[in-house]
C-alpha cells in the first residue's frame, strides 16, 4: 500500500494551536488510543516528514488533534488517496459508480481509474473531486500536458479538439484558455530572439522551460483554481461558459 500523503506541517500546526507537547500526543496515543509502541521519537518523525503513519495512526492522531484525518494529509493524487480522505470505504464508491469491488481495488492498485462518462461522473461527485484531479486519476495528465506544449509553441488551434476530449468543458473555453497560455509562453520566449544580450536570453530560456514544466498548472489556474468539477459531459457552475451560468 502507498504511503497516504501525510500533512507534517499541519500536524506541528494543530498541535501547537492546542497547547500539546509533541510527548502529550505519543502519550495520549498509547493510553487512549491503543497504540503502545507510540514513541515521542515516532511523533516527532511524522512532524519532520521523516515518517508517515499508518492508516490507523493516522486516525488516531486526527482524534488527538481534535481534527478530522483530511486535515491532515496533504494534496490526494491517487484514487485510494482521495477515497481515504473522504473516509470512505472501497465498497462504498465502488457501489457508488456502478463498478464491482474486485474491479474497483484493481484500479486503485493501477493507479488509474476506468470508467464510462457517466462512471466517471459518479466517482466525482463521491470523492468531491476538481477537474484537475478527475483528469489526473483517469491518467490523462501526462497527455494533456503533451498537447498543451505543443500548443503553446506552435498554432494553439490545431489542439483544441484534442484537448476538448480530455477535459470535458465547452470549446470556447477552452480556445480562451489556449490562447492566453500561448501569448504568455510567448512573451516569456521573446528574449531568446534578440540578438544583443546573451544572458538575457539565456534567462528567458530557462523561464521557458519552467513554464513548459509547469504546463497544466498554468492550463488550470487560467480556467479556474479551486473549482469544483462539473458533471461530464455538461459543464455547469464555476467552470462552465459564461452563456450556461
């Protein structure tokens, strides 16, 4: 089983708040919440990022802090990290999107989610997922990344459609976002054409390449950050076209 993605900042964070001592929380761990070989050295670990607890430490440590386990796991990039920080079962969304457990859990184990439109709909809405995590746990990212390069260093256009098909939202919407993410990467590669100053160049070149690393995070705050993803295929809300609102 993968490590969850634990929070140790938010851990630090909520135990200091509460006035707890890093030994107050191993203690309380091993005398209520019958973990025994809870050390202070162990608690201390998880603070530093050095170590991760289990599920049910990680329960447990929740119910010390006075928080809920979600508060203390980092960003879910997989699909047992987002069912895990709903607190759901494996048969709990499996039921929900329509899907038998054994063929649920081999999806979790891939790391990759399969599933018809409809399916994928349902696994949104039960995990509360973003767009972005939607496309990120149907393996799509790596692809849409591909394009999204190629977009913005050649004509933004040609790509539409092909991008359209992975992320489920209006045609418009998507040019707008193209187009924006194409003159920005422009504009930081403009330097590179000059002739005069090398170094100038050179530090546009490497903007670019950041840029470039960083091509669905830009594609995604262009859109939207922080919303929440619509029912495919019919986009509605905060990312939907002006005209659906």
């Amino acid at each position: 089983m993968p490590d969850l993605p634990f929070d140790a900042p938010a851990a630090r964070r909520l135990r200091a708040a509460l006035g707890l001592t890093a030994d107050h929380v191993a203690h309380t761990l091993r005398t209520s919440y019958g973990l025994p070989l809870t050390t202070l050295a162990l608690v201390a670990a998880w603070e530093r990022g050095a170590a991760t607890p289990t599920a049910a430490e990680l329960t447990a440590l929740a119910g010390v802090l006075w928080c809920s386990p979600a508060e203390l796991l980092g960003r879910p990039g997989t699909l047992r990290e987002h069912r895990l920080v709903r607190g759901l079962a494996a048969e709990d969304v499996a039921r929900a999107v329509g899907h038998e457990l054994p063929a649920y859990l081999r999806m979790e184990e891939a790391g990759r989610w399969r599933g018809t439109e409809r399916q994928s709909a349902a696994l949104a809405e039960v995990l509360g997922l973003t767009l972005p995590d939607l496309v990120a746990v149907t393996g799509a990212e790596a692809r849409l990344a591909e394009l999204l390069r190629a977009a913005v260093g050649t004509r933004w256009q040609a790509h539409v459609r092909a991008i359209t098909k992975i992320v489920p939202l209006s045609r418009r919407l998507v040019e707008d976002a193209l187009h924006d993410l194409h003159e920005d990467y422009q504009r930081r590669m403009v330097p590179t054409l000059s002739w005069g100053d090398n170094s100038t160049a050179g530090v546009a070149s490497d903007a670019g390449r950041d840029f470039l690393d960083g091509i669905v995070e830009h594609f995604w705050s262009i859109l939207q950050p922080g919303s929440r993803t619509p029912t495919p295929p019919r986009p509605s809300g905060p990312w939907a076209p002006s005209s659906a609102r």
